[in-house]
C-alpha cells in the first residue's frame, strides 16, 4: 500500500511532507523526554528491521489464489508507542532507498498512511491497556488493533490517490470509489485483525513487557 | 526477504565507480538532486516531459551505471503506475478523442497519463542516481549532516545493519515449522494462530537481541558524545554542480508557472 512518485499532485505530496514533519517532530519531542532515549534507540531499530520482515509476508486469502501481506500498522503502534511512526518513516526510508519500493516524493504520504494509524491504535490501546485483564478482552482489543489499522491505512491511501488525482472526475463519483476500495479490505482486515490477537496473546503469554504489560502469576 | 544480501548488494553495486557524479560531495548531491526531484514533481505541464526526460538520461548516462540497472529499478513502481494510468484516458477529461462503442478517450486523461508515467520514470531515475553513487551508510551520514536528528541516524543505520540478519533468520524459523508440516499457503485459523507465533518469536529474539547490542555499543562509547569524524569535503566543483541542478529546477519551475 504505497504511493508512487509522480502520481500526487505538488500541494498533496508537499502537504503530506509538512504534516509527517509535524508529527515526526511531535514523535521525537515525546522520545526525548525519557532519561536517556538513545538507550531505546537499538531496541526500536531491531523491532524496526522486526517489523519490516514480518510485513513482507504474504498470507492466503479466502477466495482461492489470492494472498496478500500484513501491513502492521496496528501492532507497531502496540508494541512501539510513541516510536512507531519514526519507525515506520525509517521502514519507507529503505524501501525507498534500498529496494525501490514507494517513493521519494511521496514519503510523507505514505508515512501518514501507515502512520497516523498506528498512532491512533497506539492511543486507544494505551486508555484500554489497564482493563485488558482477562483473554477475551486482550482477544477483542488485539483484533480491533488489528483490524482499525488495516481500514484506516486503506482509507488514507486511497483519499490521497483518488481524492487526489483528476479534478474533471464526479467527487460523488470519488467518494463512492474510495468507499469500496476501503470495503473492498475488509477480507484483509479481518485476517490482520485474528493475526494481531493471536500475536498479542503469544506475547501476553511470553514477553508481556513487550506489549507494556505486567508479567501474570503463575498458579 | 530470502534475497535481502542481493537487495544490500544491488544497492552500493555502482557506489564505487567513477563518474563525475561519484564524485560530488554527497552532501550537495542530495540538495542538488532533492532540488531537481521536487522540481519535477511540480511541473504540471506536458509539453515539458521531453526536456524532463532529456535532462534526467544526461544526469544519468553522467553517473554512468548500467542503463539495466535503472530497468530493474523501474519494474516494481512502473507495474504500480501502469495500474493507474491505464483507466485515466477512460476516465478523467471533457475534451473527446475518440469513441469506441460505449468506450470514450479523453485527450486529458492521456496527458495526464503521460505526466503520471514521465514523472515516475524522471524521479525513479534521479533518486537511483542520488543513492546509488554513494554507499548507504554514506548517504544516511550524509542526511545527518544536513540536519536528520541523531535518533533516526542511528535508527536507519541499525535496522539496515540487522533487517538481513532478521529476515535471514525468520526465513530459516519458516522453514522449521514447513519441516514440520506448516502450510503457509492455505487459509485457516489455526495457520494464521501458527504465523502470529512465529512472528511473536521474531520479535521476541530481535528484542533480546537489541538488549546485548545495546550493552555492545555502550562498551564502545555509543552515546557518550564523543568527537565526530568530519568524513565530508566540498570544493568548488560540488557548488558548481549543486548550483546548475538548482538553477535548472527553479527554471522549470517557473517556466510551468508562467509558459
């Protein structure tokens, strides 16, 4: 789910670099007010490499012969807090530097992309956080996690490419197309959706400090 | 990520030639070429693609890498971009062309068409020659030295040295639990259950292992502000060459706006 370059027209691409500054900025000031943030800094960039391998799988989906890869954007918001969206800013620096992938123009629209959903995530998990007592609610939250990433990431995207592209275009027309794009997720949502429970869990049962929660007793 | 080496290699392949490209000070290669980049992002008007692409194959035949390589670099964003560009003639426009059936081409829709694709082709071209004249580690250096706070210096500059380590080892996990009768490729819940448990084990040794490098790199002064090598030089070859990729992007720039 990356922007090429070419594609976004100058106010909407110099736009998106403006706001991913601000909330870089914002990111960084957060980062910096911990004792010693550079201390932080080799655990964020493993789970950044962490991340950036695990988004590269490619999972079946329903219809036969169809697959599609995790996006993320709610685990990383999850596990990575206020780091996520550096985080994710650097994923897109390689993918754009060293594979290609994305673009150099539309960085910043596709760091709000995957972003701004993680950071959203990162909020609502964080007010849930001290209810997440028993599995189910850990279950429902990690799925919704999951899930509000996906819809979200797909729903900036395509505002940005369609929202963005033609002006002789019908904008009901516009809408209703970014509407079943974003519908046309769902599937993919839901898979990302069991996929984030499923993690959240495992590392609940694991590495419960990893997802900011205390260890449970043993009985 | 199974050919991640490759990717780490495709990158610094050309690092160490010899061009007058190479040889601009990094530093200003970046604001010379950012400038060109942001340039071309802005021209709205066609009539200027055969001049964008004409300066964007001299900057490149100067850098002298292989034209195959800048193919390679071309396929997974041209695929991306054709899937767009090939429903605007049908889409996007007032002006009439041509008519077959219920079909309609609009001349707008194919001169934005045609923007999109040079767009794309100048700005893929210019970012690989930014990039790939300099080794990756060199560029990140650089980007810190024009101002890329510390803290996403040393993020870039650490996950690029651990993502093939990472990925090798999450491939070689995958292939265990294949051994083991792990089908991948077949939906079910207890496969997506088997997948979040392998990923929840990569992340739970990435992390592990970012706590022994972190002891490793405070042992060996990390933080501790100790004096930074000066690695960059500039001399009036780079301002010159800096200076020209400017002026050209302020000149189309302004050309679009007033022409």
């Amino acid at each position: 789910m990356h922007i090429p370059d070419g594609i976004l027209p100058p106010l909407a691409w110099a736009g998106a670099y403006a706001v991913t500054g601000v909330i870089t900025a914002v990111s960084l000031r957060k980062i910096n007010q911990v004792d010693d943030p550079r201390a932080a800094v080799p655990k964020a960039a493993m789970m950044t490499a962490a991340f950036f391998v695990a988004s590269s799988i490619f999972f079946p989906m329903p219809p036969p012969m169809t697959s599609a890869h995790f996006i993320l954007s709610g685990t990383m918001g999850v596990m990575l807090g206020w780091y996520a969206f550096p985080a994710i800013l650097i994923g897109l620096i390689l993918q754009a530097i060293v594979f290609g992938h994305g673009g150099i123009t539309t960085l910043g629209a596709n760091a709000l992309v995957m972003g701004v959903p993680a950071l959203m995530v990162y909020g609502l998990f964080n007010r849930l956080r001290p209810r997440l007592t028993s599995d189910r609610s850990l279950w429902i939250s990690g799925f919704l996690a999951g899930f509000c990433g996906v819809l979200i990431a797909a729903g900036i995207f395509y505002a940005f490419v369609i929202g963005t592209l033609p002006a002789e275009i019908n904008q009901q027309a516009e809408i209703n197309a970014t509407l079943i794009l974003i519908l046309s997720h769902l599937p993919v949502g839901v898979v990302e959706g069991l996929f984030t429970a499923f993690l959240l869990n495992y590392l609940r049962r694991t590495r419960p400090d990893l997802i900011g929660m205390q260890q449970q007793p043993v009985t | 990520m199974a050919d991640g080496h490759n990717h780490q290699a495709d990158i610094d392949a050309y690092a160490q030639m010899q061009s007058p490209i190479h040889q601009w000070d990094t530093r200003w290669k970046i604001v010379g070429l950012l400038g060109l980049i942001a340039a071309f992002a802005m021209v709205q008007d066609w009539r200027f693609m055969p001049l964008l692409i004409l300066i964007t194959c001299l900057i490149y035949a100067a850098s002298g890498m292989p034209w195959h390589a800048l193919r390679h670099r071309l396929i997974i964003p041209g695929y991306v971009v054709a899937a767009i560009v090939i429903f605007l003639p049908f889409i996007s426009g007032q002006t009439v062309l041509a008519t077959l059936g219920p079909i309609i081409i609009f001349q707008e829709g194919i001169a934005l068409s045609l923007l999109i694709a040079v767009r794309l082709f100048c700005i893929v071209t210019l970012a690989f020659v930014m990039f790939g004249t300099d080794t990756f580690v060199r560029t990140i250096l650089a980007l810190r030295a024009l101002r890329l706070p510390d803290i996403m210096a040393d993020m870039v500059l650490l996950t690029y040295r651990y993502l093939y380590e990472i990925g090798a080892f999450f491939a070689q996990m995958r292939l265990a639990a294949r051994l083991r009768g792990f089908q991948g490729s077949v939906f079910s819940r207890q496969n997506i259950n088997i997948l979040a448990s392998l990923v929840g084990h990569l992340f739970i040794r990435s992390y592990e292992k970012s706590e022994r490098v972190y002891k490793a790199m405070v042992l060996r002064g990390y933080g501790s502000g100790g004096v930074r090598r000066e690695i960059f030089h500039s001399g009036a070859a780079d301002y010159v060459k800096t200076a020209v990729a400017l002026l050209l992007a302020i000149s189309l720039i302004l050309m679009d706006q007033l022409l």
